[in-house]
C-alpha cells in the first residue's frame, strides 16, 4: 500500500559524488557489455572495428554527458534530462520525452535487465529457465524467468520506496563489486593471452566485412553499405552505454548538484568507457573473431570466461551479470521516478504521483513504474523493446543538447557555474553525429525506428487530454 500517513514535501539531498558516479557507472553496466559484441562483430567482422565501435560510442556518450554538465549546473532538479528539454522547448517537448521514457525507455530497460538476471540465475536454479512454461492462456506463456524478474522489480521498489538511502547503499555496494569483478576478469584475460589467436584476430584489424551466422562472410560494396553496417553496430554499442543521463533524474536529492552531477556524468562516462573498451581488447585475445560472431545465444561474456577459467568460467560469469544486473536494475529504478514526479509537478502527470511519502521519496510513482515494467515483463516483447530504445533515446539526446545552443541565446543570463568545454564544437559534433545515426538506422534498420518514433508520438494526445482534464 502507499504510505500517504506522513508526508514531506521536498526531496531530502542524500546523494553524494561517490554515490553518484556509481549511479552514473551502475546504470550502464547490465548484461548487455556480455552480450551485444557478438552482433557487432556479425556487422564489421574485425578487430579494429570492434574496438572503433566502442569508442566511437564511449566518445559520442563522453560528449553528451560533457555538454549535459551545463545544463545540470543550471538546472539542479529532479527530473534532470526532462527539466532541461521543458526549459530549452516547451512542456510538449518534455512531456514526449517523459512519456517516452514512462512508455518504453526506462520501464522497457527495466524489464529486460530483470529477465537477464533471471536467465543467469537459471544456471544454478535450472527451474528458473526461461524456455519452461509456468502457465499459458492461449498463446500466452509465462516462464520462471519471468515471474522472478517481477519478484526483482517490486522488491527492489519496495526497497527505494522505504527511502533513498536504502537504494544508494544497494547501488554502491553492487556497482562497486561488479567494477572490481569485471576488472578482475579483464586481468585474469590478459593473463592468459592467447598470442596465436590475437596475432590472428588483429592480422586484418581493419577488413570490414560481415559474418553471417552460417559462417560466411560478405563483403561491403559502397560507402553507404559501410555506413549501414557502422550504424548498425553501433545499436548495441550505444544500447550498452545507455542510462548515463539517469543521475540528472536525481538531482534533487544530490548533495553540491551544480558542481557533482557534472563531475559524476564525467567520472562514470569515462570508467565506463575504459572498462567496456579493454573488456572487448581482452575477448580479442582469448577468442577468434568468428567464435565471438557465433557464440551461443551471443553470450560472448561466457564464451571468454570459460576460455580463461575452463568449465567453471560459465558459473563465474553467470555470477557477475547477476551482480551487474542487480545493480543495474536499482539505479534504474530509483532513477526513473523522479521524472514521472517532476512530470506531474508540472501539472502534466497524474496528481498522485507528485506526492512524496513521510521518506521523502515518490512512492507512488516508484508503484506505477514498477506495474509498468512487470506487465512489459510479461508480454514478453523486452527483446524488441530494447531495439527501439536507442533510436529514440539519441533523437532526445540530440535535442537536448541543441537546448545548450538555445538557451546560450534565449537565457544567456542564466547563472552557468560550468560550461559545455569545447562549445560549439563538441556539442555540434555529438548532433551531428548522433543525427547521422539516426538517418541511418531509419535507412537500414526501420524495424527498430518506426515503432520507437510511434511510442514516442503516441504520447501528444495523451498531453493534450490531461491538459484538457485539468
């Protein structure tokens, strides 16, 4: 039930820069980083490619969270992403973003990242699997999986609902173990290196080429081919470094927010990077390209851990994504919240869910987010989710950091105690970038563009009603 006996009114400040850069940190690192290599290499087929895919996305995420620290020095509110594009826009603008990220983006995310956890919890609970059924309702299946990944949900809000605290002390204590968990295999990688198969793997570093999943390989013709097969690589890449911006969600509650959210965006977006970066360098050297290509259900992370380890890597790894996992899921969801809060502080969201309970947390909105995310875990359809996610979570990261250029001129008397460094240049470079990306992906991967774009537009009606229901 929702604790409405004691009320507070304001968000309490209880997150401090540590705290922060690990949400930043903890956020990003999921399941995926074990997994989505396999498509990449499907797509460029070589070494250099692989590692180029990662930085081009590390970089294009480094530059957003650069440019997104004059925004949080501005705005130090929780809501983060949606206050900035409200302030630069209008409140449509925003409310299509919140909707979004209601809708698909983080509810989506969370559902997907319960399902893994439960997938490698399967290895040592085999009654856990996914591919058992529980219950059908005609062609309805539920599976353990994902009934254990609901049971994760509303356990860990009902833990963040019981007060910030309780959730930073969760996302410190898993971030910080999966980090010196995923440094140590990267050692333990490098330790056993495979000098044949890395002289082999980085003989042709920059052959682009595509593996297909009988094991053949076909050649690119035309540089719009090889533009296609960049941008689609670099789903995963970008999917994976994805929920960087959760800590502007939280603003409200961050200790020194005009100077910390900055400095945690910058620290998390560069661990992260470096981490993913020689994770992919270590599976270089323990596995030929072709084997990371077709590796079993794409679990690359398990494929090199069982090269280095032998048959206990499988346990090792299966360990760590559900550490990673965990973590994953709590920074998710007591991220997410706070916009649905912000929203309806705004008079764009339903009233309940602008209230706070007597923790000083959004309780409610932590309920519904959490009902939103087990239906989606049910319908079975996060895969496909996911695959929309990147699309229109980069169409909002492009507008937000136009909203530097326009609020340079719209507000230019706004205090601004950091600045976009490099500015117009690295923001205008992140744009055009991540304009590119999109066209693109609209060109050579609708299927994960139009129902994306659909969700996201979905939500103007949506607007207009509760505008006209007040």
């Amino acid at each position: 039930m929702i604790d409405v006996q004691t009320q507070e009114t304001e968000l309490k400040r209880e997150i401090g820069l540590i705290d922060a850069t690990l949400l930043v940190a903890g956020g990003m690192i999921g399941s995926g980083i074990f997994i989505v290599s396999a498509d990449i290499v499907r797509n460029v087929g070589s070494s250099g490619w692989l590692i180029a895919v990662w930085l081009i996305g590390g970089f294009m995420t480094l530059a957003a969270a650069l440019s997104y620290g004059e925004l949080s020095a501005m705005y130090p509110k929780a809501g983060g992403q949606y206050v900035y594009l409200r302030e630069a826009y209008n409140p449509l603008v925003a409310f299509l973003y919140g909707w979004s990220l209601f809708a698909v983006i983080q509810t989506g995310t969370i559902a997907a990242v319960g399902v893994s956890f439960s997938k490698f919890l399967a290895y040592f609970l085999p009654w856990a699997s996914e591919d058992l059924v529980v219950f059908t309702l005609g062609n309805f299946k539920v599976s353990p999986a994902q009934l254990i990944a609901i049971g994760l949900i509303v356990f860990l809000t009902y833990v963040n609902k019981n007060g910030v605290r309780g959730g930073k002390i969760i996302q410190t204590v898993f971030t910080s173990t999966k980090l010196l968990s995923i440094i140590g295999l990267i050692i333990f990688g490098f330790i056993f290196f495979k000098a044949d198969v890395w002289n082999l793997n980085w003989s042709e570093a920059w052959k682009l080429h595509r593996i297909n999943i009988d094991g053949s390989s076909s050649e690119y013709i035309g540089k719009a081919a090889i533009g296609g097969a960049v941008a689609s690589a670099l789903v995963g890449s970008i999917m994976s470094y994805e929920a960087w911006n959760n800590v502007t969600f939280v603003a409200g509650e961050i200790t020194n927010p005009r100077k910390n959210i900055g400095l945690s965006l910058l620290l998390g977006t560069v661990m992260v990077a470096a981490i993913y970066i020689l994770l992919n360098l270590m599976f270089t050297a323990v596995l030929p390209m072709d084997q990371i290509a077709l590796t079993e259900k794409d679990r690359v992370g398990i494929a090199a851990s069982e090269a280095i380890f032998g048959s206990s890597g499988t346990a090792i790894i299966a360990v760590l994504i559900m550490i990673a996992t965990f973590g994953c899921n709590n920074g998710l969801i007591l991220a997410g919240a706070r916009v649905y809060y912000s929203m309806s502080r705004d008079g764009v969201f339903f009233d309940k869910i602008a209230k706070l309970n007597k923790h000083a947390v959004p309780e409610f909105a932590l309920w519904v987010q959490c009902i939103i995310a087990c239906v989606l875990c049910l319908s079975g359809r996060y895969g496909d989710l996911l695959d929309m996610i990147t699309f229109v979570a980069v169409i909002f990261y492009v507008l937000t950091i136009g909203g530097i250029f326009i609020l340079r001129y719209t507000k230019p008397d706004v205090e601004r105690p950091y600045k976009a460094p490099l500015y117009p240049f690295l923001p205008g470079l992140y744009i055009l970038m991540g304009v590119a990306f999109c066209i693109l992906l609209i060109i050579y991967k609708p299927q994960f563009t139009w129902p994306g774009l659909f969700i996201a537009l979905s939500g103007i009606p949506v607007f207009y009603l509760l505008k006209l229901r007040r």
